[in-house]
C-alpha cells in the first residue's frame, strides 16, 4: 500500500506555505515591521526559514502565529489534511489515509475551518 505522506515535500509543503502567506511581502507577525532578515531555518525542520525583525528584536518563522505552528505533526500532515477537507472526507477517512487516530484528525480539522487568515487561503486556493 501506497503511503502517501512519502509522496509528499516538505520543502515544497514550506514553499507552499511561503508563497501564500507572505504574497504582500515577509513581515512579523508581532509588530507588523517588514524590516527583517532571515536568520537560518529551524533546527529541526530544515525547510523552516527563520527571520530577525528589526523593529522589535524578535524572530519568528514561517509557521509563526498560525495554526500550523507548535503542533507535533510535521506540515506536510496539515497540508494533506487540508487538501483532504477540500475533497470533503470525513474526519475518519483523513484519519485513515494519514494513519492519524480519529481523535488527532478531527483536532487538526477543527484547528484549521478555525484557522487564521493564511490558513482560510490555502483553503481556498
Ligand atoms: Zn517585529
């Protein structure tokens, strides 16, 4: 049997993400400030770009204030839940194609129909 999270990037999960979230332009998500640097990737995600704001001193990253981040599933587990809602699955048949519990599928649904703006985009995309 297929697997289909080893079909799926995670750099192109994080270019996906990238390219949605920061469509107007890279800007931090604390102050609004889109005077930054990028400053390396995440330590355990290697496709996570990192940046420095200089208007308040504080970094942030791609998944920063959205729903993606601070979760234990990798993104590329978010990307395909949510390419999965727009097929209309039921919370139990995305469970079973990500090998998810039924408990953790319908947590991310909720998380992401509650999700932030980014988020309601690549919805609809
Ligand atoms: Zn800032």
């Amino acid at each position: 049997m297929v697997n289909i999270q080893n079909l799926i990037d995670d750099a192109k999960c994080f270019e996906t993400v990238r390219a949605l979230r920061w469509s107007d332009g890279i800007f931090c998500p604390h102050c609004g400030s889109a005077r930054l640097i990028k400053r390396g990737f995440d330590d355990t995600q290697p496709d996570r770009q990192r940046y420095r704001c200089h208007g308040c001193a504080r970094d942030f990253d791609d998944l920063t204030g959205t729903v993606l981040a601070g979760h234990h599933q990798p993104l590329r587990v978010w990307i395909l839940c949510l390419y999965f809602m727009g097929l209309n699955l039921s919370n139990r048949q995305i469970a079973q194609e990500l090998g998810l519990n039924k408990d953790d599928a319908q947590h991310m649904t909720t998380h992401l129909r509650q999700g932030l703006e980014p988020i309601r985009k690549l919805l609809s995309s």
